[in-house]
C-alpha cells in the first residue's frame, strides 16, 4: 500500500517536472532521443519524460553585439581602431541551434573581416565622411552570411573610428582654424549687419527731420499767406468803408498830409511830394502863421 502511494507520488511529480510553459519572445528546441523533434512556441507543452529534452532555449527578442575595436587599414596605410556594433535576431531556432558552433563568436569575426576589406579599399577622408555608406554595406554582407545559422542582421553600426594620434591633433587643428575662420565670418557678417541697420536708422532719422522741417515751412508760409490774406481783406474793407462813406477833398487831403507825415518819418534821403500835397502844405503854414500874429 504504502509503495503504490509512493509509486503514485512520483509519477505525479515526473509529470508536472515535464509539463513546460514557453513564453513570450522564445522558443524551445526539442530533441527525443537526441535528434531534433520540434520546436516550442508561446504556450504550455508536455514532454515526455527520459526519452526527449529541451536542447536549447532560445530567445527571439533583438540583440545586441558590440564588439571590441578592431585595427583596419585604411587604402593609404592609415591604421584606425573601430568597433562594431551589430544589431541582430534569431529567426529560426532549429539552425541557430544546430547551424554553427558559437555563433556570437562567428559575427564578431566575420565583422571584423568584412570591416577590413571595406575600409581597405577607402582611404581616411573618406571613411571618415562615408560611415552610412559602410554600414549599408556590412548589414547586407553580414545578413547574407548568417542567414544559414538562422540569424538576421538588422542594423550595423560603427560606433567610433579612431585614427592615429598625430592625425586626430592634425584634425583637430583644422577643425579648430575651421572653427575661428567661421567665427570671423559669422562676426563681421553681424558687424556689416549693425552696420547697415544704423546707416538705415540714420537715413530714416533724415528722413524724419526733412519732413518735419518741411511740414514747418509749410506751416509757416501757410500763416505767413493767411496774415497775408486778413491785411488784404481788412484793407479792402476799409476802402469799401472809405468808398461807402463817400469823403469829401478835405478829408482826402488831411489823409494825404498824414500819409506825407508817416513817410518822413522814415529812413528815406528823398521824398518826392505831389503837387497837391505843397499847396496844402502852404496853406497850413500860412495859416499857422496867421495865428501866430493874432
């Protein structure tokens, strides 16, 4: 009785012990009598005990390699260290499993391959401006070389290329004198800009103070023709008075003695006096000095 139970018990136990739950972004490979059965996706399998395993877990998820820089030569016998970064995926368990032995190992040194034969046949400018163009290519080269160990090669990229030390301080001088030379550029295109805005300023200050001194003038001969133009109008009302009240010769000669008074008082040498302004004249001395007898 008691090893029927146990007997129960451990066949329980060596049950749930094969039962797998595969998750999401794996797969399991499947060996029965170690050659290859199948492969578990996402769920939950039954394995059956003693007679199959699990060979190999496997995990479907993007991954990333990044490898140590490698020394390459470049095509005018320039020696730079690179390192690659390698971005990749398991497509097909079965031959990652079985394709290759170490098939990080294998990318890493195929990379390196690949990069040396590229940037043998570029020189150092040009590795130096052309990093997407040689990216490109080592993806295309390197995702058709594991496609066979079930592997696809999604992006490939070099993270840094370092030259020689005397390159990078000869690099760096001209990048420096590229620096200065736009700083220069960039500074006497402000100073021709502060100069051109301060020219605009003072042409518009001109501008300004020409109009205001114009609409001055205008203002002053505006007034200067509206006073004008009231002593025209008051001396044309008072002739009209004058022709209305209709003045006898008397009056018209006692004006014509003020006007003579008024003009010699003046700055004039000469005068010259109408005929009718003398007879006048004489009859007022007479008669003063008539009064002067009496």
């Amino acid at each position: 009785m008691y090893v029927l139970v146990i007997l129960i018990l451990l066949v329980i136990v060596v049950l749930v012990r094969n039962i797998r739950i595969v998750q999401q972004a794996k797969a399991f490979v499947v060996e029965r009598l170690g050659a290859y059965k199948t492969t578990w996706n996402v769920g939950i399998h039954f394995k059956v005990p003693f007679i199959e395993r699990v060979a190999k877990v496997v995990s479907l998820k993007e991954q990333v390699a990044d490898f140590p820089p490698q020394p390459v030569i470049t095509k005018d016998n320039v020696t730079m260290q690179i390192d690659t970064v390698v971005y990749f995926q398991i497509t097909d368990p079965k031959l990652y499993t079985y394709g290759i032995e170490q098939p990080i190992v294998a990318i890493e040194n195929l990379a390196a391959t690949t990069l040396r034969n590229l940037i043998g046949d570029l020189e150092l400018d040009q590795c130096l401006t052309s990093r997407d163009i040689i990216n490109t290519r080592m993806r295309a080269i390197l995702d058709e070389a594991t496609d066979p160990w079930g592997i696809k090669v999604n992006r490939v990229e070099l993270k840094n290329i370092l030259p020689p030390k005397e390159i990078q301080n000869a690099m760096e001088k001209q990048m420096k004198a590229e620096r200065e030379r736009r700083e220069a550029i960039l500074k006497a295109e402000g100073e021709k800009r502060a100069a051109i805005l301060e020219a605009e300023g003072e042409k518009e200050s001109a501008i300004l103070r020409a109009d205001a001194k114009k609409q001055q003038q205008i203002l002053e001969a505006e007034g200067e023709a509206e006073a004008i133009l009231k002593v025209q109008t008051a001396t044309a009302e008072g002739i009209r008075l004058i022709n209305a009240a209709a003045p006898s010769d008397a009056v018209l000669k006692i004006k014509a003695m003020e006007a003579f008074a008024s003009a010699a008082q003046g700055s004039a040498t000469k005068i010259i006096i109408p005929s009718e302004i003398q007879g006048l004249a004489g009859l007022a001395a007479g008669v003063i000095e008539s009064a002067k007898e009496k």
